[in-house]
C-alpha cells in the first residue's frame, strides 16, 4: 500500500475516533509514514524542526493514539545505538532459532558488529560510532 494510501485511512480512522486533524497531527504521522524512525525520540527531534511546538508528550500521545486504532505497532519498531564507550548492562538481545537468548552489553555489540563488517569486506579502518537495527517489515 503507497504511502498516501495510508495516509488517507489513518486520517479516517483517526477522525472516526474524534481526533480533529491538526497541522502538527499531520506533521508526525508524515514523519511516520515516511521516514524510517525507530523511536519516539527520533519521531519529535525531527518534527521539532519543522514545528518548535511540537512536544515529546505530543509525540508519545500520537504514537499512543496510532497504535490505538491499529495504524502502527511499536513492536516493530526497534533501535539498538551504542557508542564503543556504552556501558549499558544488554544493549542487544538475540534470538537463535533453538530459543537460546544472547544478552551483549554494548561494547560486545560494537566487537561483534565491526569484526562481522570487516571480515565482509565493509569495514577498512573506520570504526563503529553507532548503529540501529530495524525489524524486517518483508516476511
């Protein structure tokens, strides 16, 4: 389904809740639809530019309102981002097909990453600053 397509039945599924359709409505859910955004943050950082009245609860209350009437689902949306210093306790989770769980802090993330990009052939001697990991919406 193209993009206005959407657009235009989340617009009638959010009138037929009794949300009015304001600018800065119209504004978050062309971010949405359009740009690959993995977070609520993301999400107002970029609205913030276009409307400075634009506010984080204005955006988690959309996102909120999206999900609601079954527009968006926040389990797809998912960021991983670490600097090589990130000490977060399991900043990446995986999943192996047996059910096995891997839980690597943020500096094994990054280990991992740049040792998978190098031997790939994509990585010569930068190194990895940040990365954010989308689910696969084509399955």
């Amino acid at each position: 389904m193209g993009t206005q397509m959407q657009k235009e039945l989340v617009i009638r599924k959010l009138k037929e809740q009794g949300c009015r359709i304001t600018r800065q409505r119209m504004i978050l859910l062309d971010i949405i639809l359009e740009d690959d955004c993995s977070c609520c943050k993301e999400i107002y950082y970029k609205a913030s530019r276009l409307d400075k009245r634009i506010g984080p609860a204005t955006v988690y209350r959309m996102v909120n309102t999206l999900e609601e009437i079954g527009a968006i689902s926040r389990k797809n949306m998912y960021k991983i981002s670490c600097s090589k210093d990130c000490r977060a306790g399991e900043a990446c989770r995986i999943e192996l097909d047996d059910g096995t769980f891997l839980h690597l802090t943020g500096e094994e993330w990054n280990r991992v990453l740049e040792n998978g990009l190098k031997s790939g052939g994509y990585l010569k001697e930068q190194k990895v600053v940040a990365a954010a990991l989308k689910k696969c919406d084509c399955g």
